[in-house]
C-alpha cells in the first residue's frame, strides 16, 4: 500500500478542514506515492524519533505537533527544525501531522484524555458542524461517583502520569462533572464554566487566569505532552483497523521539552 492510502484513512478519521486557521497539519515532508514500509508514531518529532523510524525501517512518520508550524527560510543544521526536515528527506521518510483537527474530531485526543480520566457520557461541547463533519474544541463528561476535589486532582495526576500538576485551591463541593481540552486549550474555560463544570482539564494555562475562579470550578492543568501523550493511541487504532498488517510503532522516545526537578 502506499503511504497516501494511510494518511486517507487519518484524514477520514480527522479531515483537514477541522484544524484551526493557525495550523499547518497534514503532509509536512515527503512523497505519498511511496510504498510504505511501517509507520512511527510521536507527539513530536525529534532528531531522535527520525533515527528511531530508520532503525525500524519506517518510511514513515504520524505526529500530533507540526514539525513545520512555521516557515522554514533556510534548510541548514542550525536548529532541530531544519535538522530533522535534512534528515527526512536524507532516508526519504515522509512526516505527517494531524494536529488540531485530531483534537478536534469526534474520538479524537480529548476524548481519549476524557477515556484516560475515567468519564462515561462524553460529548462534545459546543460542536459545529465543518463540511458536514461535526466538531469541538472541548469535551464534557461524568465521574461514575462524584470524589472530594482532592481524589480527582489525584485521578488526574495518576491517568496522565504528571510530575508536577498545577491547580487553584482545592473545590469545597464534589466534582463529577468535567471538561476536558487537551493542549493549550485555556480559551476554553470560560465555556466549562458557563457548562457549571465542577472541574476543567487542560494542558496549559498562563498565571492570571488562574485567579477570579476560587470554589467556581476546580481547574487541573497537567501540562502539554502530559495532556496529549496518548494521541500515539488513536492514531495507531485508526491505522490498524484500516492495515492490520502494516508494520506499526509508537516511539520509544519522550519527546516533553520540560523537566521538573
């Protein structure tokens, strides 16, 4: 099969069109003619994940990050950007990234971190409707039993394996309703709140919006990587039910930039 056949199947699963205008999923390097030989999957793509895929004798690599998010004006060994793109096309590796429109599409990343922190009665909030496929930054769903705020901020510090997991203080009412957005997803508290969520989850928040939301909603930020790290997950699920015989591997390799100590 050739690689396109793959990234159709992706793209049936979270077509293009959903991404937000900011974006730049979709093909980064490569060309989709080729047959594939196997398939690594990442949150991010490092110098290390593209010698990992060559070990592995993948011509082929799925990210949820962008490797390309911003215009390349030189293509040198200055930065890992550059470095990785040389070291693509060197092994004639094709680079794929399904970014927000995976986060965005129905099964997508938030409802595999919805998956992760226990939820039952999932269901977009706010979905649109974008060339006939439904859509939502965020997702709500249910604790089966309600937990003191102290459990939850456990649950979720366990379900995402966070070191370090930022949180206002601690709800006085229980909490089993929850809004989930995964990434740097903060615009999306505001709608949590006007959902009367007990809890909001997120990957990343800035200092300020912390403040103002004492006993309105408990706010769990887990960090980036820790917030999406399971999205290997979903892709490796789409890419098995449609090519149970294609070689298929989730990177070895912690790709999280940022270290608690």
């Amino acid at each position: 099969m050739k690689i396109k056949e793959v990234i159709d199947a992706l793209e049936k699963f979270a077509p293009l069109p959903l991404q937000e205008t900011f974006d730049n999923a979709g093909l980064q390097v490569g060309l989709t003619e080729a047959e594939v030989s196997g398939a690594l999957l990442c949150l991010d793509v490092t110098e290390d994940v593209v010698a990992e895929a060559v070990a592995l004798g993948c011509n082929l690599i799925v990210s949820h990050h962008p490797l390309l998010f911003r215009p390349l004006r030189r293509l040198g060994d200055e930065t890992m950007v550059e470095r990785c793109v040389r070291a693509a096309v060197k092994n004639d590796i094709c680079l794929y990234a399904a970014h927000t429109n995976m986060d965005k599409a129905v099964d997508g990343v938030n409802f595999r971190i919805a998956e992760k922190l226990g939820l039952v009665d999932v269901q977009m909030i706010a979905p649109q409707m974008v060339d006939g496929v439904k859509s939502g930054l965020a997702v709500m769903g249910y604790l089966p039993v309600e937990e003191d705020s102290i459990q939850f901020l456990q649950r979720v510090k366990q379900a995402l394996g966070c070191e370090c997991l930022m949180h206002n203080e601690p709800l006085e009412r229980p909490i089993q309703c929850v809004v989930v957005a995964g990434g740097a997803a903060a615009d999306v508290l505001p709608d949590a709140i006007a959902q009367e969520a007990d809890a909001f989850v997120t990957g990343e928040m800035s200092y300020h919006l912390y403040f103002g939301h004492e006993q309105q909603i408990q706010i769990a930020v887990a960090g980036h990587y820790e917030s999406e790290q399971y999205t290997t997950e979903i892709f490796r699920d789409i890419i098995f039910d449609a090519f149970p015989e294609l070689p298929v591997f989730i990177t070895t390799h912690n790709t999280n930039p940022i270290k608690y100590s």
